[in-house]
C-alpha cells in the first residue's frame, strides 16, 4: 500500500486503466469469436461483417497501444486469409 499521495493516485489511475483495457480486449475477443464461428458456418455476409468490426476494434485498439501493433496487423492478416479462403470455397 503506497504511503504518497500521488503513488496513491497512481495506483487508482493503474486500476481504471486496467479495467478500461480488459473491456476493450474482451470487445476484441467476442467480435473474433462472431468472426469464426461465421468463418465454421460458411457465411461469407455475417463473416464480413465480423471481419470489418473486428478490424476496426483492433485498429483503434493498436491506436491506443492496448495492443500492440504488429500484433494487431498480424491478426488481421491471418482473418483475412480466413475470409478470402472462405470465398474462394464457395
């Protein structure tokens, strides 16, 4: 337990930033997990769609330096794989 002032701020501030940061993580993961299971189903509209909120989330996600960056344009890279594999089977 901090005895400063300011370290008492610092960790209240840590503690709301935190909890900021798993909310948008979380946001990320329900949106890659509609992707997926769009991807399983074959659904090439619901699957875009997923796809562009997904992206979007990253994006401002590795704006913000939640995530990093290359790991972001990673994900999305590989999701657009997935997404451009789904179209070429149909």
């Amino acid at each position: 337990m901090p005895n400063i002032k300011s370290a008492e701020k610092r960790v209240r501030v840590i503690e709301k930033k935190t909890a900021e940061n798993k909310a948008i993580k979380s946001r990320i993961s329900t949106y890659a997990k509609k992707f997926k299971l769009a991807i399983a189903n074959k659904d090439v509209v619901n699957a875009e769609v997923a796809y562009n909120d997904v992206v979007s989330l990253m994006d401002s996600a590795a704006r913000d330096n939640v995530i990093h960056a290359n790991s972001a344009n990673r994900k999305k890279a590989h999701y657009a794989k997935m997404l451009d594999n789904l179209k070429k089977s149909i």
